[in-house]
C-alpha cells in the first residue's frame, strides 16, 4: 500500500502541526496551567489526522457519516481545540479563553463543545468508547466512516486500555485505528517502557492488532500509515507513534518536569524557535477537510417503550432480574436500537432474552467491565444506540439476598456509587410490573441509569396497569392514623410488608413505601406520609448503611423538624448462607424490622 | 532444567488430585451450590502444588517465610479447602460445612481463614496482591519464600491482570509464579480466546513473562514446569495450562452450561468413575510438605508514629497534601517498614517525600491504579509493611477546589465511596497539624483508610500539641448562644469560618465545628452541639451531595427529634476556573454558607 503523499501536502502538513503547538502554547500561557508539552509531541498526528486523513463536517461536527476522533489523553485538550480552531469551527483568538469559567474550553475536553462526544480527561477510558463507536459503526450503521483514538504512552498502563484493546483484536474492527503517542516521558518520571517501541509492537500484535511502528513527527510517515490503517481489513490497527515530549521547544524537548507546565516567560523565545523552522511560501488559511460519504442511516432512539405492557398475576412470584430480561426482550421487539451488552452473566442477569429477539443485537463483552462500560457509553454517546449493560447499569445479584456465594458476590456499596454520579438516575424496583417500567424509564431517561434488581423471586405487587415515573413512589400499604411508616426496596419492601402485618398483632399500624427511584427520590410523598405518620420513618436495605437508601430518605427529610428515620441496614462484612437466614441475621428481615418498629414507636 | 519426577510421586500427585476432584464434588452438592466443574480443572495444580511444590507450615500457615498462594478465581473455592484439608490442617469432613452461616468455609476464600490471606472473588484482583506479596518479598524481607498466583482464563480479561502482568514484568519479580487455568469456558459461553495457547504465550512474553505452556493435567509437565519457574531468574514465570472445565467428570467435561452448579444427582456416579481410573497402592494418608527456609526477618509494623511532631506557625499556608508527605517522611524515619506508593503523581501528591528518607520503600506504579491498590494490600496484608498509596488511600485533588483542570480532574465522589466500604475510616483533615497526625492514625488504624488531602493552601488553625484521634471532631469555634452550627471539612471549613465572621456582622452567631474523621463521624458532639444551637445544622463540602459529609451528619442525627440539617454540596457537573470562583459559583464558598444560614435561622 505505497501512497506517495506530495511534496506540497507535506510542507503544509508540517506548517500545521507548528501551527497547533503555537496555539497550544499561546492558549496554556493565556490560562497559566495547562499542558502544552504533552500537546507539541502530537502535533503532527493531528496535523495529519485532520487536515488529511479525517473525513468530517464543520457545519456540523456530530454528523452522523462523519469520521469519530477520541482524545483519550483529555490533558491533552489545547490541541484538540486548536486543530478544531484551524479547521474552521472557530475563531483561534477564541483558544485565549481556555480554561476560564465562562469558556467551554475547559481543561479537559466535555460534551458540552459540539466537536467532543464524550468527556476525557480520566485516563484510560477513550478506547472503550472508541470500540463502541467502532462497533456500532461496522455492525449496527455499516456505514464507512472510522473511528480514531488517540492514546498517551502514560495511560497505556491502564488496565483498561488492554480489555479495549482485546475487544478490538476479538471483534476485529479493521475500522478502528489506534494512535499511541509514545513520547516517553510520564508526570512524574519517564513511563515504564520509555522508547522501546518493539515491546510495544509485540504487544499490540499479541492483542490482534496490526501494528505500525512510525517516526511520529515525520508527516510523511504518519500518513502511509494513515493509509495502510485504512485498507487493512479484518483487523484493527494500532499506530505507535515515537514522539518527544515538548517536541520543538528548544531546552525542553524530552526533558523531565515540563509535564503539565505553560512555558510562562519560555514562550515568546519557543514560539519564535518554531516559527524560524516553518517553511515560507505555504498557506497560512483554512486547509482542505474531506468530505464523509453521507451513508449512515438515520435512526430513531427516542421511541422507547415496551412491545406490550407487564403480565403478571398478583401475588405471581417473580425475580425483578428475570423481569429486566423480559422488559429488555420487549424493548427491542419495540425500537432496533435497542441493544444490550454484558460481561459474561448474560444467563443469570437475563440480558440473554434479548438474542431471542435479536442475536446482533447483543454484544458479549467478556469478564472486563471497564471495557464494557466504555463500549456502551461509545455505542450511545452520538444517539445511535440505546445501550442496556449489566454488571455496571443493570445491577442482578445486589445485596445479601444472593446467600450462599459470600460477601464477595453481594454488592452491597452499589447504590452509594450510582447515586453520587452527578445526574445520574437510580432505580429500585421491587416487583416484576415495577421493574418491566424501570427498565422502560431508563430508555428514555439522559444520563446513566442504574436499575439494581434482585435475585431471589419477589411477589408482583402491583396491577399490571400501574404507571411508573422517575421521583415517583407508592404507598403500598396504610391504615386509618399509622404509627410510622416503613420504606424497603427490592426484597426488604417485602420483609417491610411482612413485618407491618407482624406489628398489627401488636397494635401498632405501619405504612409501608416503595420508592422505587432512590434517585431521585420522592421528597414530598416522603415528607407527607413522615409527618402523617407521627414523623417516625424507619428505613431498611440490603445495602451497607452508607450512602443507600436510609441517607438518601434522612436527607431528604433532614430539613424538617420533628421527624426522626431510623436507618436499618447490613452493618458488617456479610457471610455466606441462605438468603432469608441472611435477612434476619444482618438485622434487615421482618423480625428485625418488626422490632426497632416497636423500639421506635416507644421513643 | 529437566528435572525427573519419579514415578511414585506422579502417582501420588495424580491420586491427589482426583481426591481434591472428589472432595470438591462432595462440598458442592453438600451445600447444593458451589463450583465443582471450575476446580476440577485445577485440581493437577493444586496436587502439585500443595504436595510438591510449595513449602509452608501447618502449624503456622501465615508464616512469615511460608511459600504465598493466591486464589484468583476465588470461586473454586472448594478445592482450596479440600487441599489444606486432605494436607492436614483440618479434618476432611468439615469440607460439608461448605456455604453454612456457621462455617467459615463460604462460597469464596475470606481471611477469616488462616490459611487466607487476602479475600478473593471479585475477578481479576488476586495477581495485584501477588505481585505487593512477591515485591516485598524481593525487595523489603529479601528472603527465599515464592509467591504462587493462580488465575482463571475467564478473568484474565480484566484490565487488572494486565496492569499486574505489566508490574511484575518491569520489576523483574522472578520470585513470581502466575499459572493460567485455561479451562476454554466461561460462565455464559467459551472465552474469547478459548484454547489458543500460542495468543497467551505471545501475549505473557510481550509483558515480560517467561512462559510456558503445559498440559495442565499432566502432572509431570507440572512439576517440570514448576521448577523451571523457580530456577528462571530476572524475569516472572507464567505457567499456561491447557486444562478442561470439569475435567474427568464422564458428560459434563469441556460441555457448557456447567458453571457454578452442583453435580446434584451425577454426583456419585461421577465419583465413581473418578475413583475407577485412580491407582492402587499409592498411600492414602497425609503427603510430604516441604519445610519453608526460615528466613524472613521479624519485623514491627505495630510502632507507628512521627519521628517529631507537626511544627508549624499558627495560620501558616500550608496544603494538606503537602504536610501528608511531610508526615509521611516522618513516619518513614521512625519505622523501617513504613512504604509508599504512588502511580506517577508523586510530585503532585507529595508521595515522593518518602524517597528522601529511603528511594527503595517508594513502588511506582505508573498509571494503573486497580493494580497499585492490589500492590498495597499484597504488601501489607501479612503485616511485612506498612503501605501508603496515593490516588486511593490518600486522595488529593479533592473537589472542585483544584480549579482549572476542570471536572474529570475533581474527585468529587471519593468521600461516597470509601465511605461505603464496610470497616473503612475517612480522614478530612483541615489543616497541616490535622493532616500530620491524620496520616499517623492511618498506619495505626485495621481496615482501609481514606485521607482526603486538598490541592489548595490552607490556614493552620490547630496547635502542634493539638490531640487528635479517628471519630472525635473539634469545635474550632462557638459563642455563648450560638444560632446554629455549621459543619466544614478541608477547605470548606475554612470557608464556613469565613462565613462565620461575615454572619457576626449581621448579628448571627454561628458555632464552626471539624469532624476530623467523615467515618466514623463525631456522634455525640454532633447531637450536643446540634442541641445547643437550636437544632439547627448546617453542612458544607467539596463533593456532590450523596454519600458525603452533609449524609454522614444528617444520617447520625436522624433518630433526633427537632434537629434540621441543611446540606451544601456542588450540585451539578462542575467546570474549569480559578478555586476561589468555583468555591462561591458551586455555592459552597463562604458567602453561600453565610447566605444559607441566615435562611435557616429565619426558618
């Protein structure tokens, strides 16, 4: 595959790339902090990148056709910009305002800037979702456009970059390629393998890749492999680029402590340096950007409902994970787009309903659930997909409720991660109707959805006509002037119904409540039914008591006077054993629950 | 290295391992759940290394110069315990009790039991744990002990694995054995790479292994490839066994949808038919075990305090991140076993203070942060040392406070997360005394612990003589009559004691309290305080509201009647800009406090 690359292409290829390391240095120097170094040793992968190899649109950068570029290495942002700037997109006087608080230029690229898909920034997650983008591109669109990512040598010690890269070499995605910008040198000390760029081939070729090792400031040699990336089929390939670190900057070229550093009173000298090398005579305008080929199919991903509603009979004994199974299987007889993904459990969480459906529509993506997290934010991120992943969105198998397997298996701080994601939604279903509409809510909901359903069968609780909504709980049990109310979720909503008919032989009148979201969760019933109740409110999950559902309704209610929450929760490392000899055990069954009732009604 | 296995031995090893089979099959459908089919693969290793291969004591299994073994898919569980059962260290027959609420047999391995040493399950962790065991063991004790790491095929996609692969590769850790179970299938379906052994082979030797590939049911080859493990040095040995799932169970052997089941009804004739094919004459009693070389020092890892106390001027600027590797570099002074690692932030975090005391107890660990946490607990879990790390245990570049890197760069769920973990402790210390001591505690204190340090300067406002211990917060400023209190931690404090000053101008007298630890959190004080300023409570961090500080408060003052907590917390996807800026425009600087008491004191 010799492509000649002219003589003129390359001299302006060359001035680019000089071009986005003065911008870079200019803008980290306007905002004093930043990384300019880290951006000089890319800049002829992006000069190439994007004023050669990529086809996209500037009137609009998330066109569906358009070739996808991913800067794993977020700190690497005032070049992603500035080529952007260079492109066209915007003015480059606009590069000055990085990092200020009214830019959206911030300091690690976010979606919030039409030309980014996904936030980087943390290291290690760009290929992941490079993968999704790539999938989705060859398997779901079959469309012709590529999917580019771009790797730093420090972060490629992240485990996750090895899952991303063995889903690639399995899947074969000849229409991904991966550039890792080998520029030897790490934050605090040189990376482990430095310039050893055979190590690195071995590597990616172990890992199913077909790998180019390239001078990675040599022009003319980024764009044969460019080119060879793009006629190898039936693998990925992974462009190992040998760069330097502070490429250009007299003195500070691969030298140690320039990492994350503008070059403050260094720049006018740098950038006077870089200038004297530029070739006169070629143009100083907006370069030539290829046109995509406009063969992406337009899909729809907002009409997500269920092919036909719940049905279950009351009473009906039902593991909220083998509803999601069904509610997923329904979905995709619905909407095409809908997809599920999951790391080897697809036969105990039920994401395998959906192959009955669809066998495409399902994507194995083994025991690496990083990997499985990015590939579902890629396959969803430009709406082109509606992705529903087990182990990290889709919950099974939470608390102690799962028995024998032991502690390790019973995620029990699973609730307190979700709901400190900003924006994030948490449901908790806790029948088989309740948990069909979870999974039909999260389809339509923004942001990442966690549905934690349960293993042990659960008595359907709710008419199959019962509607659902984010924020919206249920009172499912009260009498005429209850002592308190008791809110449970999942399986303790049911040890919270037992131990309400259990205290009615003591007199003692319990409501009980679903929340069913705990994020968010539902303020004013909860704050209605504290104060009809006597303001005692008694929580109990199967959760660790941190960050769950007690904190979730103590702080809800923890603005109103004259109500007190009991939080009932697993409060040491669980065991292994049966699942309703668990409950009560951990102090979170109908006994227990019956007890710190009485206890509570008493203060 | 051929080295000769005589026959008899062979024979025994084999006998063993069908017994270990046998054994396993037996605790399984005792309990009616469990893995038989995944310890039947393993079961050659297991002989030939428990009754070959490793030395160690029954009498001590946790002795300090005892060989490691690490059980990575902790699943198979059953066979570990039927090794040291049939070696002597408890009676076969209390293999039944497996998965009982009263045995600590359960489903996965818990260093309940002593002859655990790390608890294992969650996939893809054990070979990190070797890894800290095997550096310590090179590096810090410099005695003969082998560390022996055993992983299944399924989880060797974790990211992780590859991290831990990378770890010991670069360091050399000859010391180091990583066998392969590779039993071709998954829970779900095959691996991806089912049987390729020649993909494993290239992909172990790319990271550094010597590798060897062997019939992982031939006992011979075992043995052969064990000893040319313990004589390769320079490098790690990965032994790649090629063994089958279920392997000499007649129908079930290399079949699917055989994981994690019981053999229920099969079970005796299976038995049967193992115990047909096993030699006669060979002894059926306890086997040989090899003496461990007893030459790992006696160490003390109980006597852990600052070689001088904190000595700083009041008021002085000084970040926490910085007096924790001031204290850091003190603790290292006074005892020999205090280490420290870091995944290249160590000029950032102040890690690299240590290496000032002693370079060789600093481990990098380059960006792979899941294996450096596995590192850690490996070196300290058999109490040979006292390990600091860095982006997990001591976080610093907490919270929107970093400024312009923007979001992805502000940890601003850590405090959710550690909390959640069951035993953990979160220090916040506010200031460089605080830090200091909180950083003594840590090395003195069971269970995970948690420093959250901050990136900004801030105000010493303790003396250096100040007391400090974990769950005992300090009232840093009241009045007679105070109208609320107001709850800070790290820089937020800080600010609320600025707002504390402004609401004096208007009249408002508000009492400043630092809980010091987050878990556990200052109880009492909390409830005496909250009393005496009128039930009403005000808290403030830099971290999104679930999980944090402002839960952890209104959690434990919940079961009090006429107590409101008010909780400020960044309430949205923060961005890039100055610290002070962000501060006030996520409503947590000290005009928002103040703005929000007055509020709650009009309530």
């Amino acid at each position: 595959m010799a492509v000649t690359v002219d003589d003129k292409t390359v001299a302006e290829l060359r001035n680019l790339a000089d071009r986005l390391r003065i911008d870079s240095i200019r803008a980290t120097n306007a905002s004093k902090s930043g990384h300019p170094t880290s951006c000089a040793s890319m800049a002829e992968i992006m000069s190439c990148l994007f004023f050669r190899v990529m086809k996209y649109k500037l009137s609009e950068p998330r066109d569906k056709s358009s070739d996808r570029f991913i800067l794993s290495k977020g700190h690497a942002a005032p070049i992603l910009y500035s080529a952007w700037a260079e492109a066209g997109l915007f003015p480059v006087e606009d590069l000055m305002n990085l990092r200020k608080l009214d830019s959206d230029l911030e300091g690690h690229p976010t979606p919030r800037l039409n030309f980014v898909d996904v936030a980087t920034g943390s290291l290690g997650q760009g290929l992941s979702v490079a993968c999704g983008m790539a999938y989705v591109g060859k398997h779901f669109d079959k469309a012709s456009y590529r999917t580019y990512c771009l790797i730093g040598d420090g972060e490629s010690a992240e485990g996750s970059i090895w899952e991303a890269l063995h889903f690639a070499g399995h899947y074969r995605l000849d229409n991904l390629c991966a550039i890792f910008d080998i520029n030897r040198l790490g934050q605090s000390e040189p990376t482990s393998l430095q310039h050893n760029m055979e190590v690195y081939r071995k590597r990616l070729e172990a890992f199913g890749f077909h790998a180019i090792v390239v001078d990675g400031h040599d022009v003319e040699e980024l764009c044969k492999a460019f080119d060879e990336a793009s006629s190898t089929l039936g693998k990925p390939t992974a462009i190992l680029a040998k760069t330097y670190k502070g490429y250009k900057f007299p003195t500070i070229s691969d030298e140690l402590d320039w990492h994350g550093k503008p070059l403050g009173a260094k720049a006018d000298e740098v950038i006077q340096a870089i200038e004297q090398q530029m070739q006169p005579g070629t143009s100083t305008g907006v370069p030539h950007i290829a046109e995509p080929v406009n063969d992406a199919p337009e899909v729809n991903i907002d009409d997500v409902r269920l092919s036909a509603p719940p049905a279950y009979k009351m009473g009906e004994m039902v593991a909220t994970r083998l509803a999601y199974g069904t509610a997923l299987a329904k979905l995709a007889e619905h909407n095409p787009r809908v997809i599920a993904l999951d790391g080897d459990t697809k036969n105990s969480t039920y994401s395998d309903k959906i192959k009955k459906v669809s066998a495409e529509r399902y994507i194995e993506c083994f025991i690496a659930e990083q990997n499985l997290v990015g590939v579902a934010i890629g396959a969803g991120c430009r709406g082109r997909t509606i992705p529903y992943t087990n182990i990290t969105c889709v919950g099974s198998h939470a608390g102690v409720s799962i028995g024998e397997d032991g502690p390790s298996q019973m995620a029990l701080e699973d609730l307190a991660m979700f709901r400190a994601i900003p924006g994030s939604t948490v449901f908790y279903p806790s029948d088989a109707v309740s948990c069909e509409r979870a999974a039909e809510l999260a389809g339509k909901t923004k942001g990442i959805c966690f549905i934690r359903t349960s293993r042990p069968n659960t008595a359907v609780i709710y008419e199959n006509e019962q509607a659902f909504s984010a924020g919206k709980g249920h009172v499912v049990r009260n009498h005429d002037e209850d002592d308190l109310v008791i809110v449970g979720a999942g399986v303790t909503l049911h040890e919270a119904l037992k131990a309400s008919d259990m205290l009615m032989e003591s007199g003692i009148k319990a409501a009980v409540i679903d929340p069913f979201t705990i994020k968010p969760i539902d303020h004013d019933l909860l704050v209605k039914e504290a104060t009809r109740c006597n303001g005692r409110v008694l929580t109990v999950e199967d959760h660790y008591p941190e960050g769950g559902l007690g904190e979730a309704v103590a702080s809800t209610l923890a603005e109103q006077r004259n109500v007190i929450v009991k939080i009932l929760a697993v409060r040491e490392v669980p065991r292994s054993g049966p699942p309703e000899v668990l409950l009560e055990h951990f102090g979170i069954g109908a006994k227990a629950i019956a007890e710190a009732a009485k206890k509570l009604v008493a203060l």
